[in-house]
C-alpha cells in the first residue's frame, strides 16, 4: 500500500459489458455480431485512457449477468462502463451491478447520429427492417435501467452520444476514467502528519477518521524526532550530491550561505528516507522546534526538501494542514501539480486576487525557475533557513479546497482562473497573480461563502469536471463557484 510515484503509470482496472436480448439473435440476422463490434469499438477507445479492460462482452441473459459480476468481483475492477447497445431486460443489468458493488456509467450511444430514414424506409424486408432499428435503439431501456438502480439505491452516471465522431463522448469518458484513478490513489495513499498543529488555526483541525472514511487511505502519525534522529545519520557524500539537485532544480540567490545550504541539504536527504521508509504518497507537518536545538535545526531547514517532495508527486503541505494535504494529492493526481496556497491581498486596480505561502512549492508548476532565497521571519513563525520564491505558470489553473462541513462530512470547494503576469511581493515566498471570470470580490466572496479552510491548493489546467466526477465517485459533494 502506498502510492507516491507517476499516477499516469497506474493502470485501473476498468469493467466493461454491453447488453442485448438472446431471443433477438435467431430472429435478426448479424445484429448481435454488430453489437459485439460496437463493445469492441468502446473497448480500444478505453484502453487508449490507459486503463486495464476487463471486458465480458454482450451479456444477453441473466445467467451471463451473474457470471459477468462474479468475475468484475474477482478481477476487482475499479469501475464500470456498461454500454447499452439495444434494448435489454433490466434483470441483465442489475446482478452485475449488484455484485460487483463500483461506481457504474451508462454509456447511451448511438452507432451514428441519425438513422437514414430513406434508406431505412426502402427496406424491403420487415425483419431486417426491425434488426436495423434495433441497432440504434440503445436509449429505449436506460430509464428501465435508471429505475431499477434507484429502487436499488445504486448510483450510477451517464454519458449520452454517440459511438463515432463524438469527440464530447470521449472527452467524458477519459475524465471518469482519470476521476477513478485518482479515487483508486486516495485509497491507496499514506498521508504522513509530522508534528502538531499551529495553535489556534481553528479551520484548519480535522477529524482523521472522517478522511479515512471518504478517501481511504492510512494516515501515519511520525514524530519530528525521528526526522532529526535520521538527519544526524546524514553524511557529506549525501548532502553533495543533494546540493547538486538544489542547483539543478533552484536559481539560488547569492545571498543564501554554503552553511544554509547544507543544512536543508542534509535535512532533504533525511525527508527522502523517511518518505521511503513510511512509504508516504504525502505528508502535512509543523513544528516550531524551540526548545529543543536538533529540532529547531530540522524543521527550519525543510522547505526545499519538502519542494523537490511535492515535485515528485508527494505533495506536502505545511502548518500541519491535513485538508489541504489531501487537495493538494488529488490536484497532483490528476498531473495539474497542487502547489499551497492561501489568498493574502487584492489588486482592485488589475481586478486580480493575490495568492501564495511561505513553505514548500510545486516546482512542476511554476513560471521560469524558482528562487531559493534566505529567510529572516515568515508569518511570525521561526525565522531563518532557506525558502522558495515562485509564481504559478501563467494560464488557466484550478483552485481545490478539501472543506470539512458542520455536518461532519467532506466537500469539494473548486474555481477555475487564470495565473496572470504582473508585479508580485519578492519576499521568498510563492506568489501569483489570478484572474477569475466573476472578477476579484466575486470570486473572494463566493469563496468564502462556502466555509473553506484558509488554505488550498492550485494547480494548472481548468480540471474542475474532473473534480467533480471525483466527487461523484466518492460521494462527495463538490461546489464550483466558477
């Protein structure tokens, strides 16, 4: 368990049947080999997704609807697209289904986007005449289907077009398939939380049990002396080879000392092993480390370790920000980055609300190379070490807070902008510029409307319908304000 690599490499596993009627077969000559040529057609589309297809072709019969579901079983598919091909019995859909217990969309395609009525018309045979009808008429059981899932209480989604020259069809598909993958990654993923929380940051706290029981996953509790105690096994060799990937990642200021730059160094190659021996996929932390010096030294010398983590997909959020380490894993799942951030001034002259922390950055998602530069205070906290300078790439983003509700459950909190050039405050922390379509104080107050955490995450790309499939499939309930 444990998933902190490339999500693109991880293949879901993804179920696919289609359905039809057996007593049709006798009485209308090649249909079912047509229809079987259609599941084929959705099969090689789903396998360019990069998805694992478990394909148990044209159930017809409710003996085969209980076969297909004992094998999605076994083969533990992650999702299932059932392709609606004819009419069928609902009694082939719903043992499947039932059984198989995943997420379920209905693909409503059409072979083409019109039957030729003239051509149809001139049939001379009746039979052929109803098989040929039969081969369009995949919208005629879906509500038969939609009725029996909701007296089931099995939730299921729809995509409804066509089977060729459909790009909007595609497009759909390719974001459930991206949505289940990032949902089989929140399952899977270890979250390390390493220290305490920053006291008194009331939105921030959160109920571990409530992350577990939406996202899955393991969260596990690491003490700050563990980290310092294999700092100290750090030796030179390491922290050399460490400065070479500083220099090759970071454009660091002259200002910053050799001695800072092996600190963080040493306390880079440290968060490496512990990473690797949690096996963490993310981690939130904070620690003020006064009172004890081999503490202090640790935690004031993180950020650019904790950089070079979050560019290599395990995202770390500081001030012990659980939520926002969660937001922060989804955005970088769906390779849009996930950079923290929190909005901290308003530029009403350029309608633009600015953004940006102090801490670790997303170095995947940032505009030209980032800036180490010494630190002397940040936010009134410890003040010395080196930190990161960066604005987001310019272009579309996406904002994602992971927002625990006064009922006790999770939502989705997400906004679509765009990063925007102009003057930013050069003080060593990440800063941007963003523009959003309902301007400035529409955006602020939408936001803030919703009860979010300070904290988010942004990444690149306007991905909020992935989000919100995300939510879906984890019954989430998720909120764009724009």
């Amino acid at each position: 368990m444990g998933i902190n690599g490339r999500v693109n490499n991880i293949n879901i596993k993804v179920g696919l049947f289609g359905i039809g009627l057996q007593t049709y077969w006798e009485q209308f000559d090649g249909l079912e080999e047509r229809l079987t040529g259609y599941i084929s057609v959705v099969e090689e589309n789903l396998k360019s997704f990069g998805a694992e297809i478990v394909n148990e072709g044209l159930v017809d019969t409710p003996e085969k609807a209980f076969e297909s579901g004992r094998r999605f079983k076994e083969r533990d598919v992650d999702i299932i697209f059932l392709y609606v091909t004819t009419y069928a019995l609902s009694s082939t859909v719903l043992p499947v289904v039932r059984k198989a217990k995943v997420p379920v969309v209905i693909l409503n395609l059409v072979p083409e986007a019109a039957i030729d009525y003239s051509k149809f018309n001139k049939m001379a045979n009746r039979r052929a005449m109803t098989g040929e009808w039969l081969a369009f008429c995949s919208a005629c059981p879906v509500p038969e289907i939609a009725n029996v899932f909701n007296r089931a209480n099995i939730p299921f989604f729809q995509i409804t077009g066509m089977l060729h020259n459909d790009p909007y069809v595609w497009k759909e598909v390719e974001e459930w398939i991206a949505a289940a993958r990032v949902a089989y990654v929140m399952y899977n993923n270890r979250l390390g939380v390493m220290g305490n929380y920053y006291g008194g940051m009331l939105d921030i706290y959160t109920d571990f049990t409530l992350q577990c029981a939406v996202f899955g996953g393991h969260i596990e509790v690491i003490e700050v002396d563990e980290l310092s105690a294999i700092r100290e096994t750090v030796n030179q060799a390491q922290i050399n080879e460490k400065l070479i990937e500083f220099n090759n990642y970071f454009d660091i200021q002259h200002d910053c000392t050799r001695h800072e730059l092996e600190r963080a160094a040493q306390t880079a190659v440290a968060l490496d092993i512990l990473v690797k021996e949690h096996n963490l996929g993310s981690l939130a932390y904070y620690h003020k480390g006064t009172g004890n010096v081999q503490n202090e030294n640790t935690m004031t010398s993180v950020i650019l370790g904790n950089s070079l983590l979050t560019g290599r997909h395990t995202p770390v959020a500081g001030e012990y920000e659980v939520k926002n380490a969660q937001a922060m894993k989804i955005m970088d799942s769906f390779n849009a980055g996930g950079s923290f951030t929190e909005y901290y001034a308003m530029d009403y002259n350029d309608d633009v609300v600015l953004m940006g922390h102090d801490g670790p950055c997303h170095p995947t998602i940032a505009e030209g190379k980032i800036k180490v530069k010494p630190l002397q205070v940040y936010h009134g906290k410890v003040g010395n070490g080196l930190s990161v300078e960066m604005s987001v790439k310019y272009g579309e983003v996406t904002l994602l807070s992971v927002v625990e509700t006064s009922e006790g459950s999770l939502m989705f909190l997400v906004a679509e902008g765009e990063s925007v050039a102009g003057p930013i405050l050069e003080i060593g922390n990440t800063n941007s510029r963003y523009r959003f379509s309902i301007g400035a104080r529409g955006f602020v107050e939408s936001w803030n409307s919703q009860g979010p955490a300070h904290h988010c995450a942004i990444g690149k790309g306007h991905i909020a319908a992935k989000i919100i499939k995300l939510g879906k499939l984890l019954n989430t309930e998720t909120v764009q304000i724009c």
